[in-house]
C-alpha cells in the first residue's frame, strides 16, 4: 500500500510542469520550396500561410511542448485514491473494517488516514493546474487571435500588392504606346530639320518628351521590380526571384449588386476579430462597442465600393468608345488611307484609354476585396487593407 502511495505521488511530481493538452502543432520549415514563377491571386492565401516566414515563426511561437492530459491524470489518480481508502471501508454501514482489537488496526488506520490527506492535496495540485492551464490557455487563445489575424491581414496586404502591380503594369503599358508616338514624332521632325521645314526648337522639345517618357518608364518599371521582390519574399522565396504576375479576378457588377451591407454586418459580426477579442476578454461593453464599429466598417466598405463601381462604369463608357474609334484608325491604316503617325497617336488614345479602365477596375476589385474580407472578420479598423 504505501510503495502504491509514493509511486503515485512520485507521478505528481512528473505532473508538475505545465501541460501542453492546448498546444499547437510545430510547423516545420520547408527545406526545399517549390520555386513560384508565376504568381496567381487566388494562390497568395496559401503561399503566405505555409511559406511565409514570419508567419511560420508566429504560429511556433505558439507551440508549447508538454505532457498533454494532465487534467486526466490527475483524475485517474484521485480516483486510485479514492478506491484505496475505500478498501478501508465497510460499503453497508460505512464502518472502518478493521476493529481496533485487530493487531493491525493501528497500521491500517494510520495508512486511511494518509489516503485521505493525500486525496486532499492531489484535489488542491488539480485544481491549482486546472487554474493555471485555464490562465496559460488564455493566453494562448488571445496569442493565437492576433497571430490569425497577422496571418489574414499579410494576405490581405498582399492581394493589394498584386493589384497594385497589375494598375502599375498598365500604366506602363499606356507610357510605352506614348513613347512609340513620341519616337516617331521626334523622327519626323529631325527629318523635317534636314529638309529646312521646321525649326531646332521642334526637335528639342521632341527629345525633351522622349526622355520624360523614359524617365516615367524607368520609374515604373523600378516601382514593379520593387513589388515583384515584396512579393517574392511574402511568400518564401529569395528577392531577385524572376516572377511573372497573373491578372486581377474578374468579379462583375451584379455580384455589388447582390450585396445587403446590413445583413452582412449582421450575419458576420461574431467573425470580426474586435468582437472575438471582446468576447475572449469577457467585456460586455467592448462587444456592443466592436459589434457597432465592425457594422459601420461593413457600410463604409459598401459604399466605398459602390463609389469604385460608379467610377468604373463612366471610364468603361470612354473605353469603349476609344476601342471603337482605334477599331476604325487600325482599319484605315491597314488599308494605307493613313500615315503611320496618325496610327500611333490614335493607338496612343486608346491605350490611355484602356489603361484608365483597368486601373479603375482594379480600384473597383480591391474595394470588392476588402468588402469580402470583412465578411471574414478583417476590416480597416482592425488591421485590414484601405
């Protein structure tokens, strides 16, 4: 009986440190990536959270190695415990078993006696860790809330990286047709010098143009270069790594149009991370407070987006009409009805145009974005993009 006592208190003694029956899995590092040579939005979620080094690194902070089921143990324990004092006990009228005539009633009594203070401290130790682990394990939830939500708002951050650089790619696109433009008018114009039909000034602003263009070109093309390395580390993988990025999703009209902003801010509120910090916190006044910011944040996300469509719908309008009149200019050209300067000027118009259209419907996109990232918890008042 007693070697059965000090074994199990020598158990406790193991059950001593902190428990891990709350701790998260290790996250491992991936020794050899999969290199990305084109990045896809719809891949950026996954990239971040399984590539991302500072993520990773957050998620580990959150592992706690233990023992795990202590809680258990302590239980299976209490009850040994109990069962051996019982033993000791007649079940009919609750009477100690061993008379005190007995020889051994002194060594028995002194052994139920010592079951009964042990039952009591292994009660207080369980419910000191229970309290404990309760203490730790609120931590840990209040840790784990901010490293998911880092997580969403990097994703979020990175989406409008990607979009950003596919409004940058098309301004690029627009200075490089005005550059074509510009070159050949510098061209004429020196012929026309030769020919004694225009003055030195004429080339010198021509010239003047070509280098602002080329200055504006190299400044876009840094600017993209930039990205493409914020990406690439985003998402694991070394800086200079050469990356081609796809094009915004297509979302149409009618998906806006489809939008209640009130149900919505209604039906997703116990997804806003202000909300669940309050309700982590237990801080009744903080939950009616971030349940009423999270619902004005879903109505300015609504009506910002609104704006971007408004937006989006007038330079559609201009867009089209340019495609149709360089439709016309390309058809006559082709035809040799006009010089090729005409063309370029003409191209040029549409590709400011067209340019103008996709960085509007970019703009439009990342407003939809950002309406859809808090309908998952993420709003600009609580870490998410603007």
């Amino acid at each position: 009986m007693r070697k059965t006592i000090i074994f199990l208190l020598a158990l406790l003694t193991l059950l001593a440190a902190p428990a891990g029956a709350w701790a998260r899995v290790e996250i491992l590092p991936d020794t050899n990536p999969e290199i990305i040579e084109v990045l896809e939005f719809k891949d950026i979620p996954s990239l971040v959270y399984n590539r991302n080094d500072m993520f990773i690194a957050s998620e580990n902070a959150l592992y706690v190695p233990g023992t795990g089921g202590a809680g258990a143990v302590f239980s299976n324990l209490i009850a040994q415990l109990q069962a051996a004092a019982a033993s000791y006990i007649n079940p009919i009228d609750g009477s100690f078993i061993y008379p005190q005539t007995d020889p051994v009633y002194k060594v028995a009594s002194d052994v139920y006696t010592l079951l009964g203070t042990q039952i009591a401290t292994v009660q207080m130790q369980a419910a000191s860790l229970s309290s404990s682990m309760n203490s730790v394990s609120g931590q840990l939830d209040s840790a784990s809330l901010n490293v998911e939500k880092a997580g969403d708002s990097l994703v979020s951050a990175m989406e409008s990286l990607y979009i950003s650089y596919n409004s940058l790619r098309e301004q690029r696109l627009a200075l490089e047709a005005k550059r074509a433009l510009v070159e050949k008018s510098l061209a004429i114009a020196r012929l026309q010098q030769q020919l004694g039909l225009n003055i030195a000034i004429d080339v010198t602003q021509a010239e003047l143009s070509l280098r602002e263009l080329d200055n504006g070109l190299t400044q876009l093309r840094n600017s993209e270069a930039t990205l493409v390395r914020q990406l690439n580390v985003n998402i694991g993988q070394d800086a200079s790594q050469t990356m081609r990025v796809g094009n915004v999703p297509v979302v149409s009209g009618e998906a806006v149009s489809r939008i209640d902003w009130a149900a919505d801010a209604e039906k997703y509120s116990d997804q806003s991370y202000d909300v669940r910090s309050a309700v982590q916190a237990d801080d009744d006044h903080g939950m009616a407070y971030a349940r009423a910011g999270y619902q004005e944040s879903m109505r300015s996300l609504y009506l910002t987006l609104v704006d971007k469509q408004r937006a989006l719908d007038l330079v559609s309008a201009k867009q089209t009409v340019a495609g149709q009149q360089f439709a016309f200019t390309e058809l006559k050209y082709k035809l040799g009805l006009i010089a090729e300067i005409q063309y370029l000027a003409e191209k040029s118009t549409f590709q400011d145009a067209d340019a103008a259209y996709k960085t509007a419907y970019n703009d439009f996109y990342q407003a939809y974005n950002n309406y859809e990232w808090g309908t998952l918890g993420l709003t600009p008042a609580s870490g998410g993009a603007n």
